[in-house]
C-alpha cells in the first residue's frame, strides 16, 4: 500500500477505536477535579494577557479593555464569543479575527506584531467574510478549506479559532432560543458539518501519538512515520479537519455515555482537555 492508503487505513480505524479505557478514566478524574468547572462547557476557559501590548492593533473590540490598561486581564471563551458575535452582526470581520487571536496569544509578546501584519493584508477582510457565510450555510470543513492559504500568516491554529467563536455565535443563538421558553427545531437548525472546533499544534501532537498507537495495534506498517505525516504540527488541509472534528464529535458521544457526566453537546471541552493534556496517548 502507498502512503496515502495507508493514512486512509489509519484514518478508518481512528473512526471505530476512539478513546482507549486509560483515557476515559483520566478524562472522568479531570471533569470530577480540575475540569470540574468545565461540565456544563469550555465557555469560563480564561487566559491572561496585557492589553497594553496589543496597542496599535485596529479594530480594537469595544468589548476589551482599553489599551492603556498596563496590568493583565483575562478573557474567556465565553466573552470572545460574545465579542465575535458582536463584531459579526456589524460585519467588522477584522474585529472578530482580534477577539479570538488575542485570546490565543495570551502573553506570547509577538502576537501584536503578527497581528498587525496579518490586519495589513488586502484579502484579510474579504476572507473572514466570505468564511463566516460558509460557515453558516455548508459548515466547519468548508469554511476552513476557504481559509486555508487565503491570508498569509494566518495559520490553521488560529484560523481554527476564529472559526471556533464565530461558530459559537450560533450556539449562543440557539442557547437565546431556548432561554426564552421558544421551540426549537433541531432538524432546520442543524450545522451542515460538526461544529467547528479549535485545532493547533499541542491538539494535533495528542492526536499524532494516539493515531501511532492505533496503527502500531493494527500491525500497520510505518504506523509512526504515518501518523506523524497525517498529524504533522501544522499546515493541516481541509480533509484533516474534517477528520478531527469527526473524532472528537464521535469521542464526545463515547464520553457522554460512559456515565462520567461528560457534556454530550460540547466538543470543545474534549478540545480543552486534549490541549491541556489530560490524557497522554504514550502512557
């Protein structure tokens, strides 16, 4: 077999084999502890950053300090989606790409610069745009293959997390709908695809060691070399998102059902749980 068929062969088995025992376990013991604040979902999930470094970086969201603050804050998922979905409904798409790319530098002291250079580019606006209506209508794999390349410096790990709050706007509508006591239609409503979620480099290495231990149990020839081709540290194409989304949406369900009190309708806090390394595949 060639490469790539071995990769579909790794791919197909990944699908049936999803987490292992070890890693319910581990993931059970986590929400029962330190992810116990995450049962209900990865919204309080906050990092720190200091908003006097961002200075300079246009549009800044209204709803982030102002940039004079010297000291830290911390910004949560639940207040960038908020965020995202502000600037969304004005169609301030280079808002939007702020909220979530500060959230995912943090501290990190070239995220401003990155930033600003990514804001400087022609296509910037129009790309965010055009992914947000293909988000909403053909879903996660299709707005990420149109982001894919579309802007340069804007990379898979932070494009994913764009995607990711821009997503939520819609999870927050339905939540809207709910909280008003209004039916919902589950079927119209449906996303076209899984939910998008967030994928970057410490994701996608979980992901490389769990799929080597899968094909080494499959005796699949080269199973490392593949794995490390399929879920390399970046650079990932539309086909490989759409793998992942898969697994971690099909994941969540094993999870929900193993009576650990897993969140059946929130992925991401399996994508929390991975980045933080919960579970280590290699263990």
């Amino acid at each position: 077999m060639g490469r790539q068929d071995l990769a579909d062969a790794l791919d197909d088995e990944l699908g049936k084999r999803l987490l292992p025992p070890t890693a319910v376990r581990a993931l059970g013991r986590w929400l029962a502890g330190s992810g116990a604040q995450y049962v209900t979902g990865a919204g309080g999930h906050a990092v720190e950053y200091v908003p006097a470094q961002w200075s300079g970086v246009e549009p800044w969201p209204v709803e982030l300090p102002e940039r004079s603050r010297t000291g830290t804050a911390r910004i949560s998922r639940d207040q960038v989606a908020a965020s995202t979905r502000g600037a969304a409904e004005r169609s301030q798409w280079s808002e939007a790409l702020v909220a979530s790319y500060v959230w995912g530098q943090g501290r990190t002291g070239y995220g401003p610069h990155r930033l600003k250079e990514i804001l400087a580019e022609p296509t910037v606006d129009d790309a965010l745009a055009m992914a947000g209506a293909t988000l909403r209508v053909e879903g996660a794999v299709a707005a990420y293959r149109g982001l894919r390349g579309a802007v340069k410096g804007l990379g898979p790990a932070f494009f994913t997390k764009f995607l990711y709050f821009l997503d939520q706007r819609h999870v927050l509508d339905q939540r809207h709908v709910l909280d008003q006591g209004c039916s919902l239609n589950l079927a119209a409503d449906a996303p076209a695809a899984p939910r998008a979620l967030i994928l970057d480099q410490r994701v996608a290495r979980v992901m490389r060691a769990h799929a080597a231990r899968v094909g080494a149990d499959m005796a699949l020839a080269t199973a490392s070399d593949v794995a490390a081709w399929i879920w390399s540290d970046s650079g990932w194409t539309s086909h490989r998102y759409g793998v992942y989304l898969g697994w971690i949406h099909s994941a969540t369900g094993q999870l929900a059902a193993a009576g650990i009190g897993w969140p059946g309708t929130r992925p991401d806090v399996l994508e929390l749980a991975l980045f933080d390394g919960v579970w280590n595949p290699v263990s």
